[in-house]
C-alpha cells in the first residue's frame, strides 16, 4: 500500500506540472457546442431563407471545431435540409453562405479584424468575453463546468432572425 | 465470496450487440440533455461522469422520475430507487439504508445535498423528517449502493446519497404549487428566480407544510402531525468561463408530532408517552471551482450545518463545519483525483432523565486526503483504478480505506466492472460516549436462580446501554462485480455483492451476579420487603462490543425499456441477507439475520400531448423489521392544462392498505405507526 501511495503522489507532483490540453477534452466542448448550434438551427427562423436552399450551412473558421461537428452533426438535418459544415475564411463573400457562422476563442482574432460585422441572415455566435457587444447574436459560457449561453433576441431580428422563446427561456436574454 | 470463473466467462459470452460508434457520435442532441452534460472529462467533485461507466453499483433518480412521480420530499423520492431499504415509522420519520438493515439511527449511508454532508456523528443517522430540498429544483440524486463513495466521503458503508440541486440559472422564473389530500391539510411552495446582471442568477423560495398524523397506532392513537416551514436562497456567479461559485442556504423549522418510549421512573420499565419534536436546522455552503484546462478542474468547497432538536426528554445540538477541496485531472492514459478533506463538528447533548453521557466529547474532528488514478490499460477497453482515502478523526484515530477496480468495456455499449474495496465506519458517539437507560430486565429473565416470590421474580431491574470508548471502528471488505448493457430501446443494469465487516459492536450482557448476593441473603433471612428494597440499586448492564462478525450479500438487477419517446417502464429486483456472527452473550444491536427481496416496476406514461401517467408498484418481502410483506402502489396522474398550470391528483401506498412498515422498536424510541393509503391532489404553476 506505501508503494502505491509513493507512486501515487510521485506522479501528482509531476502531473501538475505538466497538465496539457487532452485533444478529447476539447473534443467533447465542442462537441456539446456543436449541439447547441444545431438545436439553434432548429429553433431559429430565418425570415428571408431562400426556398431554393439546398442545405443548411453551417460555418467557422476554426478547422479543428468544423472537424467535430461534421462528425457530431452527421446526418443531421434542419428543416429537412441536411447540414453542411464549412471551413471558411472571414470575408464577406465567403459568408454570405453562412446560416450559422461560430467564432470560437482560436479565431477571435480574425473575427475582430473583420470590418464590417453585419450580416444579414447569418446567426452570429461565439464563446468569448463582450461577444455580443463585438458585433455577435449568442454567446456560450460556463456555469458550473456546464454550457449556457446568452443571447440578445433584438440583434438576431437585425439580421432577420427569430429564436423560438423555447430557446430563449433556457438562455440569459440580454437587450443591449 | 468467490468470483467464479464461469460467472466471468458467461458475461464475455453476452454479447451479440455490435455498435461500433465512437461514443461522442452518440451524444444526445436534445438541448435539455445538452445542457445536463459537463464540459470537463474529469469528474466533477462528488459527482459521478458517467453513470454507464462508473464501477459502483449506482442508480441515478432523474428530476423527470422526481417531479412525474409526485412525490412530496426526498426519502418518498428514494422509496423509487432498487435496492434501498426505506420504510417509514410514521408520517415524518424514516429509516433508510441500502445492502444492510434500515434502521432510524443508524443508517451508515451517506446523505449530501450538492456535496455537503448531513451525516450527524451521535447517530450514524441523517434526520430525513427535517429534511428540506425543494423537489421541483432537484436536477438529479446520485445513488450508489454499497461503498462505492471513496470519493465521496466516510461512513458511506453501506452507500450514497447525493442530492443534486439546479444551478440558479436553470430555476430563473416563478414557480408556485399548493397540495392537499387525505393525509395533508396542505402543502405549498413559492420559488422566484432571476438573474443578476450578467454573471450571476439566484433563487429564493420558501415551503409550508401542514400533515395530518396516521390514522392508526400500534399502542397509542397517531400524534404524528407536521409543522413545518423552510426558506432558502441559491445564488451562483460565473465571471468568467474558468471560475464559477455558488452560494447557498436552507433554514427550516419543524414541530414534529410523535410516539415514544422511555424509562423515567423507577417502575424502570419503558413508558409510552405523546410529545412533539421542535427542531430547526440550518445549512450554508459556498463552492469555488476554477477550470484549469479542459481536462484539469479544482473545487473549493466549505459548509456549516447546524441542527438543534427538541423534545421532552431529549434537548440537542450538533454544528458542523466542512472544508474540502479536490483536484481531478487527465493527463494522457491516466485520470487523478486527489483531495483533502476537514471536518469539525460541535455536539451538545443534554443530561436527561434517560440518556446520560459519559465520554466528554463535544467535539471531533476528522481530517484526511483521498487519491484515485484510473488509467487507460487498452484505449477505450479496459481502465484500471486504484485509490486510498486515509484520515484522522478523534475517537479510533488515523483510519484508511483502499480501493482497486477494473472497467471492461467489451463493446461500446457494454461495461462489465469488478471492485474490491475496504471501508471504515467510525462508532457514533452514541456508541462511544453515552449511557441509555432502556426497558428493564425482569429478575427471573437474567437470574440463574429464581425465588418463587412473584415480587423478586418480576421485578424489573434497571438496565442501562452503555457506550464505551473500547467500540473500534468497523471494518467492511466488499468484493462486488456489475454488467451493464445498453441497447437502442433497453437498458439492463446488474450488480452482485459480497461484504464482510469485522468489529461490528453488538450488545453483551453483564448481569453483575454479585450484586445480587445480598438480596438472596436478605431472603434467606426472610426479609422480603428490604430484598426488594435492595433490589432497587442493582442494575443490569448492556455493553457495546466490537466483536461480532456480519456477512452481507446480494444483488440488484434493474431493465429499462424505452421503445418510444413517451413511454418508459422499469422493472427492478434486489436480494440482500444480513448475518451476524456472535459471540457467546451477545446479541445484535442493529437489525438481526435476515433476508429481504424488493421488486420493483415502474411506468411513465405521457400521452394527448398534455397528460402524463406515472406508476411505481413495490413488493417488500423481508424478515427484517418485524412486520408483514406488503404491495404498494403509487400511481400520480399529471395534467398540464394550461401551458403555465399543471393539476394532479396523486395515490400513495394504494394496495398496501394500512400497513405497518417498521417494528424494530428496540432500535428508537419512537413508536412506528401504520402508514395509510393516501389521495393528494396537487396544483402547480410556473411563470
């Protein structure tokens, strides 16, 4: 039993010292997250979606995010539309894709480096501090090693965007 | 007992279901379960991860299962978990164990609300009547049977129960609902929740209860009314997505009717009184946790409880104050769990008429630190386990409980687990500290000679429980072994236990022969009036030994069905036997050989999009508590009229009729009463 506990300890010590990210850890947050913007998907009206749309667009510029979400939101669909998960690069054309764009903390460089911000018809959301001030619709956060988000309904109508009070009721509306 | 090999090989056998799906392809995309998933791989404090994997023998009552059932407090919530023993005294007190006999004081389970303990050290014993935790913000309870709770705290030898509340963020809004029925003048609750700017979000409610008492008693017409009321108030702070906090409060103020027995004069012999039981208990705790890393978290935790109880004979006070913190990590192949733990607790027992104590304590202590490693031996196959909780506490000293387990999953839908594990539970203080005065012994049942004067012969003589500070503290080795198995419709979830406790304190009886010799001179000498009179300053000693030896084994089985969305059933079954191994002049001081057999079945029923049906029958055969066999059923119809308004009309104990569920009298003072068949109609609103 003494080994076991030398052992035991030993290793605390130099564990501490070297936490790393574990790759299936930030798999499962993005995962859950992936999640999330799918029941957005879901939850959401897009009041000037086209009728001709032949898929729901789902994008980020985060390579590592799009990676779990295709495989997380495989053969999902949104209005009978199947979801397409797109790496993309932040400029205005290449958005205009988009019916979700997510922002995750590794590319909210670039998302602040962007000049103009509105979108029309795209939800916006991201996972950092002031998101929504910086220009976003929805907002993740923690609570108690849990995600929440917040939202701001009145931003998401400037962009043609409706979100079922069901979703609204879970999340933390905020009117700035 | 022995694994046996075939056993083993027959479960590598079971198993033509082939999913082959990386587990997080599977997660359940429902946003309310989203919401229910932790972020952090690591295990959160005193929560289990996933109860699929976990290799205890653990049972999860859902907040669906808790609000459809109708249920009214937390031990009725715990009447539908397999494998718990819960019977009810009356309408307000409760014995409640798993895998070992339910006794009222003392239980050796471990009840937390969110990770603070309610353990109380006089008894071994958790004051369920008092209770309060507002059913409708429970998001979970986490039941694990058997000594599964390393990293949950001690004394948890026969299992844990940890109640899970809603984060304040989850309750914002109001909610109000009023009951009533054939046992309840009324019942109501009030809770009104929000947020505070944009980093936190609170709760206040506040619960008023008013309880017939039973209509029927053993000896005595039913006194067990309630009174009771509680308030409390939640707040949790996130600033940030690496820290969080919560906050929390309950005080609650209970005058509690009820029958009990007690020695007050020199009769000696226990006399059966009416009385009420005011008690108040108060808890607050604050929880710090910090996100190191997706895959390393840290919690801080500190509580204080107080409890202070009143009754005729009996005047108490118990504070406790709890400091824990835990860190839980991955690193590669290998998780670790590691903390540290303080406890210091303040009683106050008053010198009455029946109780007396000895020892001076009033105050323990107890503080350790626990270690858990699981590591990864094949990548998603098979995770081995190990860990140690070693503490202090003041009346046995430094105590250490190890564990090793093994997880297989031979398929992803799959877990066969195998533990060994060793667990302590230090005497109560009831059983160190304090002498009792109990019903008496008649002379002609402890003396080897008797007179044939019918005053000598039946003469009953004092007779004291001594607690003494030679008790040790019990020592429990628990081989247990469980498969699980999970398919697209069912679920089939198996447990089998095997556990031998050393040092178990039983009573041994010192009669004091020599006391007795002037009496029989006295006779001798014809003098019968000072024989008697001399009779009067003997007393017969019950002492409490720790040299008995108990065996207890068995097993829970539970298969779930869910084949469409709205409609889930359950059936369960569990066996446990309890056998002691005395020595010559001993007997138990807590339950006696026995067997006892639960079936269970469930049924949650929604249908016309509005109504909802929720059924649990339960049979209890069992020779362990002095009663009959009895079939209850508990059937609550729910009607959500409205979108904001909900009516339901609730059976209970429906089958069963009046029926007696607890008779080990021996073991309280409180006098049972039979438990009724109840209706209860119930209005809820949320806004």
């Amino acid at each position: 039993m003494l080994t076991i506990k030398r052992i035991l300890f030993g290793s605390l010590i130099t564990l501490l010292l070297s936490i790393s990210q574990g790759a299936i850890a930030v798999e499962k947050e993005y995962a859950l997250k992936a999640g999330f913007l799918f029941n957005f998907a879901r939850y959401g009206e897009w009041n000037n979606h086209a009728n001709t749309a032949s898929s729901f667009t789902l994008c980020s510029p985060d390579n590592s995010f799009i990676s779990v979400s295709r495989s997380i939101l495989k053969g999902r669909k949104v209005n009978n539309l199947p979801i397409e998960n797109v790496e993309v690069s932040l400029t205005e054309t290449n958005l205009a894709q988009c019916n979700i764009l997510f922002i995750t903390t590794d590319t909210l460089e670039s998302w602040q480096q962007l000049n103009n911000k509105y979108l029309a018809d795209v939800m916006i959301v991201g996972e950092t501090d002031n998101f929504i001030e910086q220009g976003g619709h929805i907002r993740f956060f923690l609570s108690g090693g849990k995600i929440r988000f917040e939202v701001s309904p009145d931003k998401l109508k400037l962009s043609g965007i409706t979100m079922s009070s069901k979703v609204l009721r879970l999340g933390r509306v905020v009117n700035n | 007992m022995k694994l046996s090999p075939a056993l083993l090989y027959l479960f590598m056998l079971i198993s033509p279901w082939v999913v082959a799906e990386e587990s997080l392809s599977d997660l359940d995309l429902d946003l309310d379960s989203l919401m229910a998933m932790d972020v952090q791989v690591t295990s959160a404090m005193k929560r289990t991860q996933s109860a699929f994997e976990t290799a205890s023998s653990i049972y999860v009552l859902t907040k669906e299962q808790i609000t459809r059932s109708g249920v009214t407090s937390v031990p009725e919530a715990l009447k539908m978990v397999p494998g718990l023993a819960v019977r009810q005294l009356d309408n307000n007190q409760w014995a409640i164990s798993s895998r070992g006999v339910a006794s009222r004081f003392s239980s050796k389970l471990l009840v937390m609300i969110d990770g603070q303990s309610l353990y109380t050290p006089e008894f071994a014993a958790v004051y369920w009547e008092t209770l309060n935790v507002p059913l409708y913000d429970i998001e979970r309870i986490e039941i694990i049977r058997g000594q599964g709770g390393l990293l949950w705290g001690s004394n948890a030898t026969n299992g844990v129960i940890n109640i899970i509340t809603k984060n304040s963020i989850d309750t914002r809004g109001l909610y109000a609902d009023v009951s009533s029925g054939s046992q309840l003048n009324v019942d109501t609750n009030l809770r009104y929740g929000g947020d505070i700017g944009n980093n936190g979000s609170f709760r206040v409610y506040g619960h008023v209860k008013d309880g017939q008492t039973s209509d029927k008693g053993i000896k005595m017409a039913p006194a067990d009314f309630t009174e009771q009321q509680s308030a409390g108030v939640r707040f949790d702070f996130t600033p940030n997505d690496q820290w969080s906090g919560l906050i929390q409060g309950d005080i609650t103020q209970s005058t509690l009717g009820q029958n009990f027995n007690g020695v007050v004069d020199s009769s000696n012999r226990n006399i059966s009184f009416t009385g009420s039981l005011d008690r108040t208990d108060a808890r607050i705790m604050a929880r710090l946790e910090n996100r190191i890393s997706p895959s390393a978290n840290q919690m801080l935790q500190t509580s204080w409880l107080k409890q202070s109880g009143e009754q005729t004979y009996i005047q108490e006070e118990f504070e406790s104050f709890d400091l824990d913190y835990q860190i839980n990590f991955l690193y590669q192949d290998l998780q670790f769990d590691w903390g540290l733990n303080y406890r210091y607790n303040a009683i106050s027992f008053a010198q009455s008429t029946f109780i007396q104590s000895g020892g001076g304590f009033d105050n323990l202590q107890q503080y350790g630190t626990l270690a858990q490693a699981q590591y990864n031996v094949i990548a998603d196959k098979l995770d081995f386990i190990v860990g140690v909780k070693v503490d202090h506490n003041d009346l046995t000293g430094w105590e250490s409980q190890p564990l090793a387990r093994l997880v297989w999953k031979p398929q992803n839908n799959q877990v066969v687990w195998l533990s060994v594990s060793k667990s302590v539970l230090v005497p109560s203080l009831l059983m160190f500290n304090d002498n009792y005065i109990i019903d008496g012994q008649r002379v002609e049942e402890v003396s080897p000679i008797t007179t044939g004067i019918p005053e000598i012969d039946r003469y009953y003589i004092r007779t004291y429980l001594n607690g003494n500070n030679k008790v040790k503290s019990e020592k429990s080795v628990s081989y247990e072994m469980g498969y699980r198995l999970s398919d697209t419709t069912w679920a089939l979830d198996l447990s089998v236990y095997h556990t031998d406790t050393d040092n178990v304190a039983v009573i041994e009886i010192d009669p004091n022969i020599d006391q007795f010799i002037p009496v029989f001179t006295m006779l001798q000498a014809g003098q019968i009036d000072a024989a008697v009179q001399a009779l009067t300053t003997t007393s017969i000693n019950f002492n409490l030994v720790s040299n008995a030896g108990l065996t207890t084994e068995g097993g829970d089985v539970v298969l779930s069905w869910q084949p469409v969305d709205n409609f889930t059933a359950e059936v369960g079954y569990s066996y446990n036997t309890f056998n002691y191994d005395l020595v010559d002049n001993t007997f138990p001081a807590i339950g006696y050989d026995s067997t006892s057999r639960q079936l269970f079945t469930k049924a949650d029923i929604h249908f016309f999009e509005q109504h909802n049906i929720f059924a649990s029958l339960r049979v209890e055969n069992s020779d362990a508590y002095r009663t009959d066999n009895y079939t209850a059923l508990d059937i609550t119809w729910n009607w959500a009229f409205q979108p904001n308004w909900a009516f339901a009309i609730m059976g209970k104990n429906l089958f069963a009729g009046t029926h007696l569920e607890y008779g080990n009298h021996g073991e309280t003072y409180t006098q049972s009463t039979f438990i009724d068949e109840s209706v209860t109609f119930k209005i809820t609103a949320k806004f």
